[in-house]
C-alpha cells in the first residue's frame, strides 16, 4: 500500500434510487470504498451494522423508520460511526433534531459534488460539518441548552468530576468554539492526529460518545467564552 491510508468506508442511505445511485457513483468515482446503500430506515440500521462504514451519508426522509432514528440506532451501536445528513430540508428543527441524534454534519441536497465529497472527508475525521448558514444556528442551541436549568445535576457536589490534562482542556475549549480538528492543530503547533488522539482521550474520560456530546458538555461548563 506504500503507507497509503485505506480509503473512507462510505454507506448512502437514501429512498430514491437514482439520486441514490449517483451519490454512490460520484464517491466510488473519487477513491472512496462504498460498501453499502440503503432505500429504507430498517435496512439502513441492519445494513449499517453488517458493514461498517466510516461515514453514514443518510437522508432523513426515509421509510419504514425516519432518518434521526436510524441516526440514533447506528450511532449507539457504533459511536465510531460518523453521519453525514444529506437532506432536502434546511429547516432549523430538522437540522437540531439531527444534530441531537447523533448526526456530525449536515449538508443540504443542493451541495455540490466536491462539496459532498470535502464534507465526506471532514466528517471522517470527527471534524462537524453544516452547509454555511446552519454551524451557527447549532452552536446558538447548543448555547441554549447549556444556560437551561434543566435537571438538577449537582454541580458543585461533583467530587468524581474527571481530571482532564491542561493540553485536554486546552483542545476541549477550541472545540467549544466550534474550530476543526485542523484549526485547533495550527492554532496549538500540533499535528491533526495528536488532536484527535486529545479528543478521543478525553471522550473517554467524560463517558461521552461523540463530538456533538463534548460541545455541549464544555459549553455548559463556560469553556466556549474563555
């Protein structure tokens, strides 16, 4: 493989079998491996787990179970799996309810090929990924949520809290404000991998599963406005 990387795992997920097709078609044409597509949400979360792609590219107006289910399904059976949402629909409740299900990105049908095939990519790396407009709309709720009373957590009493390194907190604040894996990496002098490494570190130590859980965790602790 002369140190080559293994090409992204890719699965479509999407009821119209020629707009199915051709987004295969354009991610096989680019070097990506797509080991499998779906018509409908059962087959979606059955396929998903007999494959294991890299990145689900899943719309969510589906069939026999809606796209933010399957969203929650294959994410709670793989929390290394990414989903990418291609969908038709930019409304904002569609997007958050996305987002809250697990989703890494959101891209909007209209997107270009080389727009889909840059947000694939990103997504592979953990980096989140909306058609302009819509990061900001998600950072706004994820705001909202943090300043939210909801259920009485206990904050002061949290003996058990997980001691992240100062490098940990460091990476965890970047992330809150909504920079990618990249930025973070030139902004601090270190390489993309080491940020990655930083961040999976610390999902562990929070029990957290994916980068949409660690946003809200470290916006709710003020790290966003540091």
């Amino acid at each position: 493989m002369s140190g080559q990387q293994d090409p992204i795992k890719v699965m479509v997920v999407d009821d119209h079998p020629m707009w199915r097709d051709a987004v295969a078609r354009d991610l096989a044409e680019a070097g990506l491996d797509v080991v499998a597509t779906a018509g409908d949400g059962e087959q979606a979360v059955r396929r998903a787990r007999a494959a294991a792609p890299d990145v689900l590219v899943l719309d969510l107006n589906l069939p026999a179970k809606p796209g933010v289910q399957v969203c929650k399904e294959v994410v709670a059976a793989d929390p290394a799996l990414r989903v990418l949402v291609l969908s038709a629909s930019g409304e904002h409740a569609d997007v958050l309810e996305a987002v809250k299900s697990g989703a890494t990105g959101y891209l909007l049908k209209s997107a270009s090929t080389e727009e889909l095939l840059d947000a694939v990519r990103r997504t592979a790396v953990g980096d989140p990924v909306f058609t302009p407009g819509l990061a900001g709309l998600v950072l706004g709720e994820y705001r909202r949520l943090a300043s939210d009373p909801g259920p009485a957590t206990g904050r002061g009493d949290e003996p058990d809290a997980p001691r992240l390194t100062d490098r940990e907190t460091e990476v965890l604040r970047l992330v809150a404000k909504g920079l990618s894996y990249k930025q973070i990496a030139e902004r601090l002098v270190i390489s993309h991998r080491t940020v990655q490494n930083h961040v999976q570190n610390t999902l562990g130590k929070l029990q957290l599963h994916n980068r949409v859980e660690l946003v809200r965790y470290a916006i709710e602790r003020g790290l966003d406005d540091e």
